[in-house]
C-alpha cells in the first residue's frame, strides 16, 4: 500500500439522511495517488450514497472532505468536477442520442471551447475510436461502461469514483476495465474509489479495502490481505 504521499481525499465523519433514515454513519477513510480504495458491501448498504456524496450530488449532513488539503464539503458537482473528481455512476448514465464523440465532449464541458479528447483514452479504450458516431445507446452494455469510464477521464482527474463498474458487464470487458484502472493507479496521479460488489474483481485491484454495513465501515485492511481477513466470507452472510 502506498503510504509515501500525503492522502489526496480525506473523508471525515460523514453523516447523511434520507428523511428519518440514517444513511451514512461517521465514515472516515482517506485515498492516496497511485492507490486503488474498494467499498464493498451488499445492496443498501449506502456505498453508492457515499460516492454521490463525494461527488456532490447528495449533500453533506455532518462532516467534512477535503480534496488536496481544500475543504470541498460544500462545493457544488460542478466545482468538485474543476477541481479534479471524475464520476462513473452506477447504470454508466451515458448520453443514449447522443454519439460517442459528443459524449466524450461532454467529459470536457468546463474546458475552453475546441479542446481536444485526449487521444490517451483511444489508447485506453480502443473500441471507441472505430465508434466515434455511433449513438451511445447503440453500445453494448460493457461498451457503454467504456465510454462512461472514458468521459470521466476526459478532463484529467485526479479523483476517479467508479460505481460498480462491472455490473451487467461481460468477462471480456471486466477484464479489460481492471486493465485500465490499473495502468491508471500504477501512474500514481490518481486517487481511484471503487464500489464493488464483484469480490475476485476488488481483490485484484484493491491497494485498501472498506468494507460498509448499515451505513458505516466496520472493516477496513489492506488490498492484499483480504483473503486472510476473510472478507469474501463477510459479505456472504
């Protein structure tokens, strides 16, 4: 696990409501450059809640996050998204009349008009140079689940949150995402958060894991000791 850098998020007591319900309960982690953070848990748990947390969607109740020593507890989607924070949500969310090219010109709307698509997201996802006009919602799932990866790339960040990224996914392209984050993790200029429910897919990639019930964190380790502190057995009861 790295450990030489400053941690790049930090989340610290985090509390959030639905109406009476009590969703997130004082969750605290952080996330580095170059390390991969897994959120595991089973449905209803508030992993996804966490994620539109750190992005702004859903607002903070109590607490705070920080991006880069900056207090963005407060900030707006939009701000979070210029200050570095790429977002893949759960169900990818593409644009479906709109073509791969203009979907991924979507990932840079705050950049000034006629900035190019980074030519590294061809390089990392092939598939969509040949498809650069075909509608997003001709795709299929595992190349839609591309695309949404890639727009988030779009802009450079240097928070990534991935939402499950493998659902409804086919074994190729699952392998393929976990190439990606990887090779992105591996350049140690990002900080990738990672909601899964694919156990053998986290353990892979995972540099720390969090495991979440009922809305908290109630195990927390390194990636590669997971097997030994008997994660998988966790979420299957």
């Amino acid at each position: 696990m790295v450990r030489e850098s400053p941690p790049w998020l930090c989340v610290a007591g985090i509390n959030q409501f639905y109406g009476g319900s009590h969703i997130l309960r004082d969750v605290g982690f952080e996330a580095r450059l170059g390390e991969v953070t897994v959120v595991l848990g089973r449905n209803g748990v508030g992993k996804s809640t966490l994620l539109k947390t750190l992005m702004g969607v859903v607002p903070v109740k109590t607490g705070s996050l920080q991006l880069a020593g900056i207090d963005i507890t407060r900030a707006t989607p939009y701000a979070r998204v210029r200050q570095g924070v790429g977002y893949v949500p759960q169900g990818r969310e593409i644009f479906a009349r709109l073509t791969v090219a203009e979907n991924l010109a979507m990932g840079l709307a705050y950049k000034p008009a006629g900035t190019p698509v980074p030519a590294e997201l061809f390089e990392l996802f092939p598939v969509l140079r040949q498809m650069l006009q075909r509608r997003g919602g001709d795709l299929s799932g595992g190349q839609q689940q591309q695309l949404a990866i890639a727009r988030a790339l779009a802009a450079g960040p240097k928070l990534l949150l991935l939402d499950e990224p493998t659902e409804g996914i086919q074994p190729s392209v699952i392998k393929e995402i976990a190439q990606v984050i990887r090779r992105l993790s591996e350049r140690r200029t990002m900080a990738i958060v990672l909601v899964e429910q694919y156990y053998d897919f986290a353990a892979e990639l995972a540099d720390q894991y969090l495991v979440m019930e009922r809305g908290a964190i109630v195990q927390r380790g390194a990636g590669r000791e997971m097997q030994t502190d008997g994660v998988r057995r966790r979420l299957s009861i």
